[in-house]
C-alpha cells in the first residue's frame, strides 16, 4: 500500500514537472509535448476501443491524422505555414472510409465511427491549445504574433485545484450525488468545493498572470474568474465523458503508461473539454467586451 503510494506520487510529480516544463520553457517545447500527448492518447483510445468493442479501428491512420491536425493548426497560428497546410489531413479524413471499403471488416461503419470520434474528442480539442497559446496584435503597422502560455498553464491550474478541492471538500461533506449513474463518488458538494479552490487560484494568477505573457494585460480579476468557472464547468462533463466511455467499455482505467494514475485519457480527460471552452471564452471576451 506504502509502495503504491510513493509510485503514485512519484509519477504525478513528474507529470506535473513535464508538463509545466514543456508549456512554460518555449513555444517548441509546448508544440513537441502536446504533439506526443495528442498521438498516445488517440493511440491508447483506439487500443481501449479495438479491444473491448472487438473492433478494428486503423490506429496508425487515425493517430497521425490526430497528430498532424495538432502540428497543422499550431503551424497556421505560427503563421509558419497557410491554410493549405490542412490539407493532408483532408485527405486522411477522406481515406478513412475508402479504407472500410476494401477491408470489408464485418463492423466496418463502427470502426469509422470511433476513427472519426477520435478526431473529434481527442485531436480537435488538443489542437485548440494551439489557438488558445498564440494571439496576434498589430503593433507599429505591423502584426505580431505571441506566444501566452499563461492560458494553457492555467487551465491545468483549475483542474488539478478543482479536483483536489473536490476530494477534500466531497471527503468531508460531500452527501448529494452529482451524477450517480455515471461516477458515483462524485458530490455536488464537492463540485462547488472545487470550483471555490479554482476562483480562488485564479484571482492569484490575475496577480502575476502578465509576468508570464509578453502582451499587454491580459484579463482582469473579474474575467479570470470567468475563466475559472467555465473550465470547472467543462472540466467536470469531460471527467464524466470519459467515465461513461470506460462504464460502457467495462474497463477501470483506459491504459496502465502512468504507474498509479492510469493512462492517458485518465489524465487528460477533463480538460478535452475544458480547453476548447477555454477558448471559446477568451476570444469571445477579445471580440466582444
């Protein structure tokens, strides 16, 4: 039990170290970790489905087209490269059915099904991290483009505090169940607990948030708040998402690569949800207050 213990330990701090590392350090690091997160997470959900499902999902198709949709829009944001740069992945979107056709796999239509599934819980939301890490600004008759990791940082900064504020806060008086038919330990008490964890984070990264951005301010303590919110809010349905995913499947874990903490999806499920609403509200502050 000691043993399990100081593993688990052991492997969430070095998951948190790579993962601050890799966003905070530049913004080629940043492109190279959520390029192999995006393909060992489609990889590990392909396996999970092809296993449970007895299906025959095109994993290596489906992980590079997962992996070059996240190096195609962070090119795009770079401006390193124009739209054209998508269109590779358009044709693998396009191969995927073509390939059912001559493999005549008896569930063939659910083998691309869970290829196109992929695309859209798994790539497409990583991919807009790469949307949310780069705005550009016209300076001087000119367009800039920088790179905020403050945002991207963030977002894991709610989750990790939201779900150990749910913990603490459901542990001790978490009675109202949130969503029992889906992950019964899960409190509504629990949930608020959380997101009082994740506002109270955020008002501390308003503080220092433009020491870490080479723009000018960024939101106010009121927006960051927001922020907050919506990413707990989000959070907490991509948590269920996957826990109905590996319910149907019949699994405990959707993979055994982080000793103590399960695989991939296990890790990043809340925020396949968080991140694209992330979004989403940031640049809807940007355009509209």
């Amino acid at each position: 039990m000691k043993s399990n213990f100081v593993v688990r330990t052991l492997t969430g701090l070095v998951f948190v170290l790579v993962l601050i590392g890799g966003i905070l350090w530049n913004w080629m690091t940043f492109a190279i970790l959520f390029a192999v997160i995006t393909g060992m997470t489609i990889w590990e959900f392909t396996t999970i489905i092809n296993q449970n499902l007895n299906l025959q999902v095109n994993r290596l198709i489906t992980t590079v087209a997962g992996v070059y949709l996240f190096a195609a829009v962070f090119a795009f944001n770079r401006e390193i490269a124009g739209a054209e740069v998508f269109i590779p992945y358009v044709l693998s979107i396009i191969y995927l059915p073509i390939c059912e056709l001559y493999m005549r796999y008896e569930k063939s239509l659910l083998n691309w099904a869970f290829a196109l599934m992929a695309q859209l819980y798994i790539a497409l939301p990583f991919s807009t991290i790469c949307i949310l890490s780069f705005f550009k600004t016209y300076e001087d008759h000119t367009y800039i483009i920088y790179y905020t990791p403050i945002f991207t940082l963030s977002v894991f900064i709610f989750i990790w505090l939201s779900d150990s504020g749910a913990y603490i806060v459901g542990s001790k008086i978490g009675k109202t169940k949130l969503f029992p038919s889906i992950s019964p330990k899960k409190s509504w008490e629990g949930s608020i607990g959380g997101g009082v964890f994740a506002i109270i984070a955020s008002q501390l990264i308003a503080l220092n948030a433009n020491n870490f951005s080479e723009t000018s301010p960024l939101l106010n303590h009121l927006e960051w708040a927001g922020l907050a919110i919506v990413v707990v809010l989000f959070g907490t349905w991509g948590d269920l998402v996957e826990s109905m995913i590996k319910r149907r499947l019949g699994i405990k874990d959707s993979g055994n690569i982080l000793p103590g903490h399960g695989g991939m999806l296990d890790r990043f499920d809340s925020s396949l949800m968080a991140f694209p609403a992330a979004m989403v509200y940031i640049y809807t502050l940007r355009c509209f207050v």
